[in-house]
C-alpha cells in the first residue's frame, strides 16, 4: 500500500513572480506598471475606459509571454515528489503551469483568458499569435469578449474552492503577499488549528492574531529552500 502524501497548500501573491521581472502591486505607490489600480483592475475603471483596460492587459500578456519561472515557481513543483501540492494563486501570470506546478487555482483570474462580458461562465484561451483584445472582440461564439481579470468590487467565484482546499492543508505557506486584499487574504483562518503555516517574504505584513506562523523574511527562492530544508529535517 502507498502511504498518502502529506497535503501542502501554496498561497501565492505578485512576490513569487519578482524574480522573474515581473512588478509587485504595492511596492509602486498604488501604482501597477505606471497605472493606477483602480483604473486598470476595477468594474468602475472597466465601465469607465474598457478601451484602455483592454490595452493594459496587452501589455501585460506582452510582458508575460517574455518573462519566465524562476526558483521558486521551479521548487513548487520539486516539492510534488513528496507532497501533494495544491497552489492556490492570486497572481494572473501563468508561471506556476509554466514551471510544471500540477494543481494551481487562480482566484483572480488568467492573463492569457478571456471570457464573455455577458456570461461569466464562458472562457477562452488566448491564441499566442493573437494576444491582443478591445472592447469589440468577440470570442468563437460571437459574444462580447473581457480581460478573464476578477476586477476589485466583483465577487471571487473560486473562493469557495480555495477555502475548501486550505481547510486541507498539513502544512499551508504563504509567499510574496501583502496580506490586504480579501477575500484572499482571509483563507489563513481556514486552516484547521495546529497546521503549521509558514510566510516567506522580505517585507511581510502582520501576523499577529495568527498562531502557528514562522515567518521567514526572505525572497520567494530563497525562503522556498530554507523551507525544503526545513521540511525535510522535519521529516
Ligand atoms: P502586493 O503587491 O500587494 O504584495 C506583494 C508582496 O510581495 C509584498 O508583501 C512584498 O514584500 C513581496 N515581495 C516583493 N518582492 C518579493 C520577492 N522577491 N519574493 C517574495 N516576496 C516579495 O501583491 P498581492 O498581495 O499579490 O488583484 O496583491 C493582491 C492583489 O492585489 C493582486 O492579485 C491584484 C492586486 O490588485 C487583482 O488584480 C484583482
């Protein structure tokens, strides 16, 4: 009989792409990639300008489709020879498929998706080629096609899922994540009590009020190896 994986749960933020070129939300003044937040990633800001939303994430799949994983998306997947590994992301890069990671959940949506601006449910993969969108694109059902993006003040559908999978974790980590955007801020309180939880980040926000956390103030690949080191004395 083959005895059962421990379960590691991964809840990833814009830190783990750092290293790979791409920029922090909060580490600009408010600022993503020179744009406000709140023009490029609101329904507000969508409703207002759906033209300049609709270039912004050109941009970024631009950006995206040139930069690639680094460590710490790459000893994600290594931990998968002993553990089973569930990456729950709010990033909407596509490093961590790109590495090789086999379970990865993205609450905020996909850069390189799109779906039907009057049926959520209705999704589409960008072509490589054609990776370029505006207000007048239309997907291969003639819909009206948007940014596959879960803008601020729209509700997150995979919350739930995420919710259910951290409340299975053996071990949950936390890396590269201000800790201030809910819902996904708030899937620590879904670890049962007593399940170590570990957050790797060189500026990493309060914890206090949370028990069982070893905070290791590190870069994502750095903190991912002294943490494979540490689970595997703990071993
Ligand atoms: P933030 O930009 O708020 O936080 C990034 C975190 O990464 C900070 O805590 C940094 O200290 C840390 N960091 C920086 N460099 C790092 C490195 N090399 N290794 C590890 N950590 C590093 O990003 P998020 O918390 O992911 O939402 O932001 C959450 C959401 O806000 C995003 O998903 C996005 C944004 O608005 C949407 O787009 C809907």
């Amino acid at each position: 009989m083959t005895k059962e994986k421990p379960i590691l749960v991964i809840s990833s933020g814009a830190g783990i792409s750092a290293e790979s070129g791409i920029k922090t939300f909060r580490d600009a003044d408010g600022l993503w990639e020179n744009y406000p937040v709140m023009q490029v990633a609101s329904a507000d800001g969508f409703r207002a300008n759906p033209a300049l939303v609709h270039q912004f994430y050109n941009e970024r799949r631009k950006q995206l489709i040139h930069a690639q994983p680094n460590d710490a998306h790459r000893i994600l997947v290594e931990l998968e020879k002993d553990y089973d590994v569930y990456v729950i992301t709010q990033n909407v890069d596509d490093l961590h498929e790109r590495a090789g990671s086999s379970k990865v959940l993205h609450l905020h949506g996909e850069l390189m998706k799109i779906r039907s601006v009057s049926d959520p449910d209705y999704i589409e993969s960008l072509d490589i080629e054609h990776l370029e969108t505006s207000p007048e694109t239309r997907g291969r059902r003639g819909d009206l096609m948007r940014p596959h993006i879960v803008f601020f003040q729209e509700p997150v559908p995979m919350i739930e899922e995420a919710a259910r999978i951290v409340s299975m974790a053996d071990i949950f980590v936390v890396i590269g994540t201000s800790l201030v955007v809910y819902p996904a801020a708030g899937l620590l309180q879904c670890v049962r009590p007593g399940v170590p939880i570990y957050y790797i980040d060189p500026n990493p926000a309060s914890t206090a009020g949370v028990s069982d956390v070893t905070v290791i103030r590190k870069t994502a690949s750095q903190g991912l190896r002294e943490l494979k080191d540490i689970l595997e004395k703990g071993k």
